[in-house]
C-alpha cells in the first residue's frame, strides 16, 4: 500500500536562503571605528545557527561593511540571511546587502546563518580590520538567555511580565521584550508591563539580554497570553477531532500558505494541524526546509494578522503564522509531525535509542523561537517492522518502545500522536507492529485509510482508493476503513483512540473504457504535480463523479478514471465514524480543498 506524503516537493527550497550570493567586494575601510562580534543562538546536535552582529563605535557614519573569518575543517555555512555570504575554502566572507550597509554611530545591524558542523569561528576581519572585542577573539561573549517570562495582572488590555536574569561576563545592561516575535521594549529591569493590548486576544511574550556591548543574547522560552475580555471564533461543535495536514512544501508551488486557512473558512471548522513535515536524520528530529519553516517573509496581505514580517523579527515563515492563526482562534492545536513517505528511513535508526530520539523531538518543539506554536508532535512511520519506500528490520516492539520514550520525554501535557498504516489484510502491515501496545502511550491514531489502490498499479484493475467497506471484486482484501478499524480495535486499540483518514485528492488510470470499478488500463491519468494523482478542487469540474462504490465516489470522463471523495461521500463516512464511536477525522491535506473549504465543511457538519 502506497501512501502520498510527498515531502520531496520541498528539497529544492532548502538552499533558498542563499540565492543570489554575490562575489566579495574588497574592504570598504579599516575597522578601527567598529566591531564584529559573533553568537551561537541555537545548537541542535546536526547543526546549528550562528549570528554576527556589526556596531558601528565611531563617529562618523560607516557606508557599508563586510566581516571575514575562518571555520575550521568539517564546518560550514548552508543558509544565510541578511548577508551576502561566500567562501573559498574554509575562509567565510559576508558583505552587507544593500539596503543594511549604511550605520550611524552607535547604530548596529544583525546577520545570521545556518550552519553544519561544531567549530567555531575564527581570525575575525571586519572591513580588513579586527573584530575588536568578539567572541572569535580574546574579548566579550555574549549573554545568555533570560528565564521564561512568567505573566500576571492580566486585564483586558494589559499584562506584567517577570523573569529570571540574564548572565555575561561583562554584566547585562537592558532586555529586549518581543510580543509575537517582534521587539516592543527595551527594560533594564527584569519586568515589564505591556499595555495597549485588544481583550480576548492571545499573545506570545519572550526575552532577550544585551550585554554592555550591546551583543543580544539567545531569545527565552515563551510565554502565551491571553488577554480577559472580547469575543472570538467560536470552536468547532461537537466534540470530535477534526484534523488536517498543512504541508511545509506547499508554500511554493501550490502556493498555499497558513492564510488561506483563514479566507477559506476552513480555521474555524477544524480542532487540529498537523504541520508537515520535520525529518528524522541521525536518529534525531530535525527541521527540514528552515526557509519555509521560519525564515520566508510575508507582507501585510500575506499574513494571518495582517502585519508585514520585518527583517530583523526572530521569527517568521510558516511558524509564525501559525502563531497568529493561533492567536485568532484559539481552540486550534498544533503538532509537528515527523517523517512521512519519504522521511521515514530514519526511524529504525531512531528506535535503537529511543530516549535520544525523544529528547531530540522535544527540543525541537520547545525550541525557544516558536515553544508557543506546538501542542505535540505526531510521528509518521512509513512503516515500522514492515516496507514503505525503504524497509524497516527494526522488530515487532520498536514502534511500541519509540512511543512510550516520546510520551515519558513529552509528559502529560502535550500531545503525543501516530499516523498509522491502515492494511488490514491478514499478516499484513497492521500485523508488524505493536499498535495495540503502543495505544497506551499515545492519545490517538490518524489512520490512514487512503491509497489502497492507485495507478501505481498501472493496468489496474481500476479501484476506488479511500473504500469505506469492502464490495464484490475489491482487488485486495482487507484494504478498506471498516477492515483497517476492526483490525485495530481487536489489538486493543480504544474506538475514541482512532482516527478515519480522508484524502482531499483523487487516484485515477487512462486508457480506461469500462465505467464502473474493475476496469483495465494502461498507466497513470494525468495529474497537476503528479501522474495518477490530482486535487479535490480541480476533479469536482473536471470529471465530476459518476457512480459511488463502497462509501466513496468514482468518475469515467473520456479515457480516464478517478476515484475521489465528495462532500457527499464525507458525511456518510462521518456518520460511519460516528456509529463506530471513533474519535473524529484527519485529512491529507488543506491545498486539495476548494477555495471555500467544501471538503472540510462537510469533515465538520457530518461530526456535529
């Protein structure tokens, strides 16, 4: 069984950050009358992220800057921003852009990187000169970071923040306060009282110190807020979950962004996001595409506040949206979810030391620059114990053992959930792992009953690929929701624990003649991104459906077959999962649906 999480969509984003780099540009002047001075803000095992900091000390306005060091062997710069950064050999060089050159005395400008490796910088040039007083020579370092902001006296339009001091070793003079990721104070003390804020209104606070040399420190942990008073959009009725994936990659060419949760109504109708997807490398969580995930700027009309991201904000890119969908509705859960199709050859790795596994996710989720954004995280074995793209040899125990080392790292309070493979056959994929053993530890399971069958079988025989129930001449049995859930519930698995998956998207053949199911053909239907594959949204006018089998709709339209779920066809697996006492519903994914949420209205309408 083949299952659509197509996380290669975002490789080619990865190296963004650093289109365009130009060429060095010799020193603009000596560098008596500045200084340069470095930070390591995050470490993440496999990588890390560094930031130098220009002040310009002198008198006289400083017309452009380039700073120059040295790393050694095995370390290196990947991404870049706010700079224009180049190397020969180990030797790194970063020159203004154009718009961040000119500083007047006493002013200062930030540029950071992503870099792999655990060296550190050294031989510090700045326009030929030296650093004079960073931490790649003999000198200052930079100050650590604050406690996590505690909130009180919260009121309609006001809230006092408190936290724990910063150190350095040349003492810290002031604080910077970020509502939201953007600064709106500067304190000397360590409290703050932010005023003017909108009641019913959820903010995130955090920290950062400035030492005498006005380096900045790593930003705190944060702190959500709420502030008493207002209205807000109400929460979706009925008390089930209502989950659907955003994808990471789908920022570019689908051109799909947190926003359009929010014009389509779709923000309002859901419980749950499942934020796709983090990848699992060196038995370790990491991030995938940091471009997208935290790093691409959005203008005003782009973003969920209406606010235009800022060059020098902490955060931007889709976590920050997230944010701010999450401070306009706030009964919204976010988990970041791991692996998928193509992320999954990392997990047998990860199973062999389960507890480090865990401690990597955790500190990815609580990274201090988003800590607010996630609720959990999901984790998407591609399948454990059995073959997906690659093939897992990890045993029977080792997807029980991973979740029981993430909910003792994540603890009570966060969500800890599983996409599950929905193969009900007998010995078949459900039959590999201990999925009733692992229920315990997990608060549900997003089954994934989609893709049963699909054009990768290109002669078909044609089959609908998300069937409720099984029907006369199926081509596997087995390979249907009501198998996949009954299989489930006899392992041990509690019915409020399951999820019943749904796919915002089509699987189609050509060369097809014959209407109904169990036709022959001779490959894969034309798709938008992807042969045999095509969305919701373009399938509804393009080859309206033509019949139903099995729960589920079905279309022959000239030599084409699809087969696709309907609103229809969604309220009658909604009554379905009710009838089952299921826990809800999960889709795969937002960008399929119609610009008015057609799909996820009826997700929300059929579990009321």
């Amino acid at each position: 069984m083949r299952f659509r999480h197509r996380a290669a969509a975002g490789f080619a984003t990865l190296l963004l950050p650093l289109a365009g780099l130009v060429g060095l540009a010799s020193p603009a002047e000596a560098a008596t009358s500045a200084t340069a001075t470095y930070t390591k803000t995050q470490d993440w095992g496999s990588g890390f992220e560094g930031k130098w900091t220009v002040k310009n000390t002198g008198t006289t306005t400083l017309s452009s800057w380039t700073v120059e060091w040295d790393f050694p062997s095995g370390t290196s710069v990947t991404s870049a921003w706010d700079a224009d950064v180049t190397s020969s050999g180990t030797h790194w060089t970063a020159k203004n852009k154009s718009w961040n050159g000119t500083l007047a005395p006493g002013a200062s400008v930030s540029f950071g990187f992503n870099g792999t490796g655990s060296g550190s910088p050294a031989h510090c040039k700045l326009n030929g000169g030296s650093c004079d007083g960073g931490t790649t020579e003999p000198g200052d370092s930079a100050p650590s970071a604050p406690g996590t902001p505690t909130a009180s006296d919260i009121t309609n339009t006001s809230v006092k923040l408190t936290w724990s001091a910063a150190t350095d070793d040349k003492g810290v003079k002031n604080y910077d306060v970020l509502r939201d990721g953007a600064k709106v104070a500067t304190v000397t003390s360590t409290s703050y009282t932010d005023t003017g804020l909108t009641a019913g209104t959820d903010y995130s606070y955090s920290v950062q110190a400035r030492d005498t040399a006005d380096q900045t420190g790593p930003v705190s942990g944060a702190r959500a807020v709420r502030t008493t008073g207002g209205t807000t959009e109400p929460p979706p009725t009925g008390g089930k979950i209502k989950l659907g994936y955003f994808t990471e990659w789908g920022v570019y060419g689908r051109n799909y962004h947190v926003k359009n949760l929010v014009t389509s109504g779709s923000a309002s109708k859901i419980t749950h996001i499942n934020y796709a997807f983090g990848n699992v490398k060196d038995g370790k969580c990491v991030v995938d595409d940091t471009y997208a995930a935290y790093d691409k700027a959005y203008t005003a009309d782009q973003s969920v506040s209406g606010t235009a991201d800022t060059w020098d904000q902490p955060l931007r890119g889709n976590f920050n949206q997230l944010r701010q969908l999450k401070a306009k509705y706030p009964h919204i859960k976010v988990l970041y979810s791991f692996g998928g199709w193509t992320y999954s050859g990392g997990f047998g790795q990860a199973a062999a030391n389960a507890a480090a596994f865990a401690k990597s996710c955790k500190a990815v989720v609580e990274d201090p620059r988003w800590a607010d954004v996630f609720d959990g995280i999901d984790i998407d074995w591609e399948y454990p114990n059995a073959c997906g793209l690659t093939c897992d040899t990890s045993g029977p125990a080792a997807f029980k053992n991973l979740s029981q080392a993430l909910r003792a790292e994540f603890g009570p309070n966060y969500l800890v959930t599983a996409a599950i493979t929905a193969d009900g056959s007998s010995g078949g994929k459900i039959d590999a792992a201990d999925y009733g053993g692992a229920a315990q530890y997990l608060d549900w399971y997003n089954v994934m009953t989609y893709d049963y069958f699909g054009a990768f079988d290109k002669d078909g025989p044609t089959a609908p690929h998300s069937p409720l129930t099984s029907y006369p001449g199926i081509p596997q049995a087995g390979f249907n929701s009501a198998d996949a859930i009954a299989k489930l519930k006899s392992k041990g698995v509690p019915s409020a624990k399951l999820l019943l998956g749904i796919g915002f998207y089509g699987r189609g053949w050509t060369g097809v003649t014959q209407s109904a199911p169990g036709g022959t053909a001779t490959g894969a239907a034309p798709g938008t991104y992807e042969a045999g594959i095509e969305d919701y949204k373009i399938l509804k006018n393009s080859c309206p459906a033509t019949g139903t089998i099995a729960g589920t709709a079905y279309a022959h339209c000239g030599s084409n077959w699809w087969s696709y779920d309907t609103p229809s066809t969604i309220a009658g697996k909604m009554t379905w999962a009710k009838n089952q006492g299921l826990g809800g519903a999960f889709f795969w994914e937002f960008s399929g649906d119609t610009s008015n949420g057609e799909l996820v209205t009826a997700i929300n309408n059929g579990l009321k």
